[in-house]
C-alpha cells in the first residue's frame, strides 16, 4: 500500500467543499475550514477545484483529495469528468484524485483518466456508487473505491443515510474502500471503520453549517 494510503488508514479526512451559492464560497474560507479540521484531529482533507486545492495546499501538509465538479451537457459524469482536470489537480498538489468511476457515459475512458493521474504521480480514489462500478474500477487499476455516489445515480440505493450494505459488499469482495456520503456522526464514521473502510470522508456534517442548521430546523418542525 502506497505512502499516502497508509498515513490515512483508520483517519478521518474531512471533505471541505461550498457550492456555488454558498456565503462560505471563497478560497480562504475553504482554506480556514481546512485548517479548523486539521486542528480537529482530521488525517486528510477532500477538496474541489482548483483554486481550493490550491489555497489548502498553501496552508497545510496533509494528505489532499481533490476533484473538480464539472457540469457538462454531454454527461451526467461530474466529479473530475476529464484527464486534463485530474492531471491539474495533482500539480497542484492533491496526492489523490477523486473521480466518477460509474459505468455511465463518460467524456473519457475510465483506464485513460486512471493511467494520467499516476503519470502525474497521484493516486485514484474512484468514486462510485455499487458494487459492480467499484469491481470494474479495481479491475482498471484504481487505488481504492469510494462510496461517495451512492444514492446519486438513479441505479444506487437511494437511503437518507450511510449505505451499510454497500460497505458489507465491498468488504466481502475483498475491495479497498473508503466510507463517504452522508456519514452524519460521530458512531456513524466509528461504525464505517467497524464494516471495513481503510479511512472514512465526513463533509456535511462538519463543513456545511447551512445544511445542519437544517437538520435542526426540521426537527423542530416535525
Ligand atoms: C455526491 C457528491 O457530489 N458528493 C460530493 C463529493 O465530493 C460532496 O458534495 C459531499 O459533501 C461529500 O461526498 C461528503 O459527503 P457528505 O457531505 O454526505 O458527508
């Protein structure tokens, strides 16, 4: 196992992400939240685009997960659809590269991307959202499987929370994987680390004060 992977085993990388309309949508905010994680006790952080990467990697050593979210007519594919956008977030610095690896329609073949991110001397954590993507995505020389999209494709479990069974299959077919998507707790991110994961991604819960402010709001309500 890679140098990298191994410093992250049994972590916490914390994913510190703003969408566009978001007050927090600025380099140096995602940049102070990065900082607060790594105060926290995060082992890694996960990252998108690359004004951020760049603006995280100017303020902390540890490992960074970058990807971009790209919105294209051609392709539902949006995490790091292209090479050209992984090989860039390696030169920036991001020691591992997150992208799609679901079997949908692609700008560009899955080994391609893969073979263009090691090149530039990073890893691939391919995000998919079942079992058969993850198996294909091994298969095609990733480093480790993400279950970051599950329940964001039409053909996942769609589950208000943590797809367990996802993990159970993972672990069963003998797959490196991380835990991601929608790990809202603490026993929630201890519980991943019980079905297996190498390391697990927290971002709502830690980096989206909107989003849990209304998960409090909505309780009341209820
Ligand atoms: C589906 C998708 O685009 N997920 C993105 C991937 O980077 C992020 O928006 C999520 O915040 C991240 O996966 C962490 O998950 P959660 O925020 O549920 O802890």
């Amino acid at each position: 196992m890679s140098k990298v992977l191994e410093q992250l085993r049994g972590g916490l990388v914390v994913s510190c992400q703003a969408n566009p309309d978001s007050p927090l949508r600025d380099p140096l905010t995602i940049s102070r939240l990065a900082l607060a994680a790594e105060m926290g006790g995060a082992a890694g952080l996960r990252i998108q685009g690359f004004e951020d990467v760049a603006a995280v990697r100017a303020v902390t050593n540890l490992p960074i997960i970058g990807l971009t979210k790209t919105d294209r007519a051609d392709t539902e594919v949006y995490i790091t659809p292209t090479a050209a956008e992984a090989v860039k977030l390696a030169d920036l610095g991001a020691e591992i590269v997150a992208l799609d690896a679901t079997l949908r329609p692609r700008p560009e073949p899955l080994a391609k991307m893969f073979e263009a991110v090691h090149a530039a001397g990073a890893l691939v954590m391919a995000d998919i959202s079942t079992l058969d993507e993850a198996m294909n995505a091994i298969e095609q020389g990733a480093d480790i499987v993400g279950t970051t999209l599950s329940g964001y494709t039409p053909f996942s479990r769609q589950l208000s929370g943590p797809d367990w069974e996802l993990l159970n299959e993972l672990r069963e077919a003998g797959l490196p994987f991380v835990a991601e998507g929608r790990l809202n707790t603490p026993a929630d991110a201890a519980k991943a680390m019980r079905y297996g994961a190498a390391f697990v991604v927290v971002g709502s819960a830690i980096t989206r004060p909107d989003v849990v402010t209304g998960w409090f709001a909505q309780a009341m309500r209820e």
